[in-house]
C-alpha cells in the first residue's frame, strides 16, 4: 500500500506553520482525502485544531521525550486509514533541544519518519533572497528530504513569480504555490482559553476559509503526489499487550473544557495493558463514576472555570473521599491544580477546589515554568518506581503555595538543574509536570498493578 505523509517546517517560528498547516488540512479534506494530523513537540493546543478540521485525533511526535522506535509506531498506528499524513513542525526546522544538533528537531522527526518536508518560508520583502534561504536548509544538512516550498506572506501574484523563478532555478525543488499576506488570516491567538471554543466548533468556519483559500493558490494535487514515502516497519509494538477484559480495571477520566490535556497514546497504553477508561467531567457536576479503580484528572486550565469548580461541592467531595479512601490517582497540571485547596486569580479572587492537597495555587500573568523534564519517582511513588524514568514537559503560569513541608512525588531535571516537584501521599500521584506515557509504558503497566493491588471499591 502506498503512504504519504509530509512534514510542514517552517525556518522560523512565526512563519505560518500552523495556520498553513490546518488550511491544507482542511484543503485535502475538501479534495475527498482522508487526513491525520501529527505535531512535532509537547504541544496541546495545535493537536485541537487537527482534530477539530480532520475528525481524527491529532498525535504528538516528539524526538527528545519518545525513542525513534516509539516516534515511528505513533505515526504509523496513527495514518491507518487515511489517505495523507500532515505533520506540522515546531519552531524553525532545526531548533531543538539544543544548538549544536539536531536532537528533538522537526530535521530529526523528519529523518526518523521518512517523511518528505515541505518547507515554509516568509518571503514578505524579498525576492531573489528566498532561494538564498532555501538553500541554506537544503545545504545544513544531508539527512532531511526537503521536496517543495510553500511561499507564505507574498504581496501579490507577481511577487509570487519572482519567489517561484529564483528557487525553482537556484534549488531545483518546486515551490507548489502561496498564501498572500492577509491579517484575517492570522489564527486567534494561541492561549489556553482557546482550545474549549475550538471544540465547540466556534473557528469551524474560519478553518473552511483557510481551506478554500489554499486550494486557490496551492496546488494540493503536486503536494499529495509529493507526499509519497515508504512504509515504516516497527518490529516491537508496545501497544499490543492488552489482557483479557475479565482481568481488567476502570480508571476514570476527567474529561471537559477545563481537563482536556491528555496524549492520546497515554490513554491507549493503559487500554493495551487491560484498562478500560470511563471518561466524566467535574465542571458538568459529574461525581466520581462508580466501580472505578483509578483515577487520572489530565491537564487543562481549571482557572478559566474556578468559578463554576468551586460551585460543585458534590463533585469535590465524591474526588476527596475517593482519594483519602487509597483511589491510585494521578494529576498532572491542572488537575493538580485542582486538588489544592484553592485557585487564587491575579485579581486576589479566591475559589475553593478539592482540598486534598496542603495549599493553594496563585495565578499571575508571566509564565511560571516552561520545557521539557526528565522524571525520577520518589521512594514510594507507584508510578515511577525505583531506578524507573521517564519523560515530559511543564507549561503553566501558575504557582503553588504549600503550607509547610509536603511530601513531594518525583524529582524533575530540566535546563536550570534539578528539583523537587509535586505532592505524593499513600497512591496520589500529583504536580504540574506532564508525563508522557511512551518514554516510559511501564508507568502503565504500574499504574494498573496497582489498581488491582488496591482493589478499591
């Protein structure tokens, strides 16, 4: 069977990946294709909008948290069925973790994926120039397989032509057409408030925009024939260890506008290890399901909805019992957020939350942490064994303020050193870090030795 797939880079950040990245999407769509959409790095908000325009769950590949083995079977479990694969890139094509290689880099999931890349370059005042540049990606590397560019910010038709006649003549790949620099094309900027209007089908409209207007000036035909690459082969699955449904154990989801941050693969690994998940949402006033044995409350941002959290007493107190009552649990995020005893807005404004870790969390308007962790367990910690790691990422704006000693979870390494992160007590498992399942299914496989261990009713 023939694949395609194709890798969307930008030279920079800023150039218009994404928006050009949903605009095919949504133009491969229209043609009749069946589209997947993947997203280089830990990102949340970019996966919404490929899910929202292709019906499909968008995934994150990420080179520094995941193997190449594991990068590779997320894309191939995730294109079956469909017709073309998009992965849209992060940052400039070669920046990643570090300045000096190409580790974690779009270059490097490229390379690993055997994907052809497109590349996106801002041609806004320059002609000539733009073959310089493309020429440039072409040169710093041997490994990535550079086919086409797109010209995104062009002032008109002719511009367009120059773009063209320079690169095409200069770098030998074509450049399959344009998007014109136009400020309502601009997608809503990118925060955390934005995902629930997302899947509330608010921007549906704007996204078929983007896709009429790329079919206009974008020849999607040379893209898919383009998009052809080979089949990736991976010769150990860990997705396919799944037991017997009389073996296995519930574990509930907080899933809704305000808990939404979860990676796909998270979830389908504790179903390959036996797990069956039993999805509820806090903010709609759902308590706790019944006959769980588990419970995992994602990321989000329950600060956007404190109000309404503190509101649902019945949902907090079903959450806290369970928890007291030895329920293995993990929060990350906003779910850790969540289980503090309150969540103070910048304004002073106080909301009571679950209260069942000591402390609250203040919000304040400059980002609190950001990048990616390496991840050791306390002693104790169900998930994350002794001498067991794994990987993931912090993102959040927010700061937790502890009353006195607490005990923490894990230990986090990231670019500034090490630190002590988050609250364990008995089987929860909470802070603001975001693990990611695929550097480390064994945390699956624990978590769910523990809920039969723990056999909570």
């Amino acid at each position: 069977m023939e694949h395609r797939r194709l890798v969307i880079a930008g030279t920079g950040s800023g150039v218009g990946k994404t928006t050009l990245t949903i605009g095919l999407m949504a133009a491969f769509q229209k043609k009749g294709f069946t589209v997947q959409g993947f997203k280089c790095g830990p990102d949340y908000i970019d996966p919404t909008y490929h899910t929202a325009v292709t019906d499909r769950p968008s995934r994150n590949v990420d080179s520094w948290m995941l193997s190449h083995e594991m990068v590779q079977e997320i894309v191939q479990r995730g294109s079956e069925g469909a017709d073309v694969s998009i992965i849209e890139g992060v940052m400039g094509f070669f920046d990643g973790k570090s300045p000096t290689s190409n580790a974690g880099t779009t270059a490097e999931i490229s390379m690993i994926t055997k994907s052809p890349v497109i590349l996106v370059v801002n041609c806004a005042s320059m002609a000539r120039s733009a073959a310089a540049i493309v020429k440039g990606f072409q040169c710093f590397a041997e490994g990535p397989n550079i086919v086409g560019v797109i010209a995104n910010r062009v002032g008109s038709e002719g511009h367009f032509r120059l773009v063209q006649a320079a690169i095409e003549q200069e770098c030998g790949i074509p450049v399959v057409g344009y998007l014109k620099r136009d400020e309502e094309l601009a997608i809503p900027e990118r925060h955390l408030g934005l995902v629930p209007s997302i899947e509330r089908g608010e921007l549906d409209s704007f996204f078929q925009r983007l896709g009429d207007l790329v079919l206009e000036t974008i020849d999607i035909e040379k893209l898919y024939e383009l998009a052809k690459a080979p089949q990736l082969s991976v010769s150990h699955s860990q997705f396919q260890r799944g037991e017997t449904k009389s073996n296995s154990v519930r574990i509930a989801i907080a899933k809704d506008a305000a808990f939404n941050f979860y990676y796909k693969e998270n979830l389908e690994l504790l179903q390959s290890y036996g797990a069956e998940l039993v999805e509820f949402s806090p903010l709609k006033g759902d308590v706790l399901p019944s006959n769980i044995h588990g419970l995992y409350i994602g990321g989000g941002f329950p600060e956007e909805f404190a109000e309404e959290l503190a509101g649902q007493e019945a949902v907090k107190q079903s959450i806290r019992i369970a928890i007291e009552n030895g329920l293995p649990t993990l929060a990350e995020c906003g779910g850790f957020m969540f289980l503090t005893e309150a969540i103070e807005e910048t304004n002073g404004r106080k909301h009571e939350m679950v209260g069942i870790i000591p402390g609250s969390v203040k919000m304040q308007n400059k980002l609190a942490a950001l990048g990616y962790r390496e991840i050791t367990g306390a002693e104790g910690n169900f998930l994350l064994e002794q001498g067991v790691s794994a990987k993931g990422h912090e993102f959040h704006y927010s700061v937790f303020q502890p009353k006195g000693e607490i005990p923490y979870a894990y230990e986090t390494k990231g670019m500034r050193g090490k630190k002590r992160e988050g609250y364990m007590k008995e089987n929860l498992i909470a802070g603001y870090t975001h693990f990611h399942f695929g550097s480390c299914p064994q945390m699956a496989e624990s978590w769910i030795r523990q809920c039969k261990e723990i056999n909570y009713e």
